[in-house]
C-alpha cells in the first residue's frame, strides 16, 4: 500500500499528492517540476491563443 504514484508525463515517483496535468494529459497526476515546466506553459500559451482568437473574432 506504500507505493508511490508515478508522474504521467516523466515517470518519476511524486512527492505529496501531486499536481492536475490537464492540458498535457487528461488522467493521472504529474509531479511538482513537471507541473512548472510542462504543464503551467502550455496552459499560458492557449490562455494567450484563445484571448488572441477572441480578439480576432471581435471585428
């Protein structure tokens, strides 16, 4: 019962309860350096597409 969750996205164990990797994957959990430097970009980048996308569509 003490096995230790792996991060979907690196495969390495997590520490605590880990982290949503949602955009990058939509089940599991993903570890604290995975979050930072996978998952919170990608969710600014389409944060950045879809103000981009919005402001297109307003003309």
């Amino acid at each position: 019962m003490d096995e230790k969750e792996k991060c979907c996205i690196c495969g390495k164990e997590i520490e605590g309860m880990g982290n949503n990797p949602y955009p990058v994957r939509t089940e599991g959990r993903c570890c604290r350096y995975c979050n930072y430097t996978v998952v919170l970009p990608e969710r600014i980048r389409l944060s950045k597409q879809d103000r981009y996308e919005q402001g297109k569509t307003d003309d």
